[in-house]
C-alpha cells in the first residue's frame, strides 16, 4: 500500500518560511511526478507546484518566485520551501503522487499552513 506521510505545516506570520516535506513509501513503481496542491476554506484544491521525474519544476504564478520544490530521490521525499509568506497562502497542503504506467494518483493527508498578518 502506497502511503504519504507529510509535515511542516504550522503558524508563521507574513514574511517568514516554512518548509513541508512529503515521503513516500509502498510503492515498487517509478514516481512520475511529485507535486504540492493547496485547499482554502470556500475555495477550490489548487495547484501549487510540481515536480516530474527529469526535475522539471512548475509553479502556480501566485507563488511563482517564493516557493521552491524540490525532491530526494533516496529518501522518496518531495519539498516545499515557502518564503514570503501571506496571509493568502493559509490553507491546508496535501502533497501528490503519480506512479506506474497509469499514472496513479496518491494523496498525503495534509497539512495545515497558518499565515497571520
């Protein structure tokens, strides 16, 4: 069974960092892709950024320049480094998964991120 387990999440005031990771475990497939979704109260699951198995990154353009992904192969985990932060940027983070040929889809259980200003 493909599990994601992740953490990072907390309260930050506007301006600090904070930095989620995301590992993976389960799986004897290749990961195609890793990637970052958020989901504000009364607001639809949006994408953040993403990361493909050649290291290829993209970016929602709201946080384009402030939130870096990255990922270690060895340890199956995926970042994200958040910078600058605002208080637009408060929602739950789940990370994401594709596997295999199909492209399966997996999903961590998220995290809370809190910013005050």
């Amino acid at each position: 069974q493909v599990q994601l387990v992740e953490s990072g999440g907390g309260l930050v005031q506007a301006g600090g960092s904070l930095r989620l990771s995301c590992a993976a475990s389960g799986t004897s497939f290749s990961i195609n892709a890793m990637g970052w979704y958020r989901l504000a109260p009364g607001k639809q699951r949006e994408l953040v950024a993403v990361i493909t198995s050649d290291g290829t990154t993209n970016y929602a353009d709201s946080v384009k320049g402030r939130f870096t992904i990255s990922r270690d192969n060895a340890k199956n985990t995926v970042y994200l480094q958040m910078s600058s932060l605002k208080p637009e940027d408060t929602a739950v983070y789940y990370c994401n998964i594709k596997v295999g040929r199909y492209n399966a889809v997996y999903w961590g259980q998220g995290t809370q991120v809190t910013v005050s200003s």
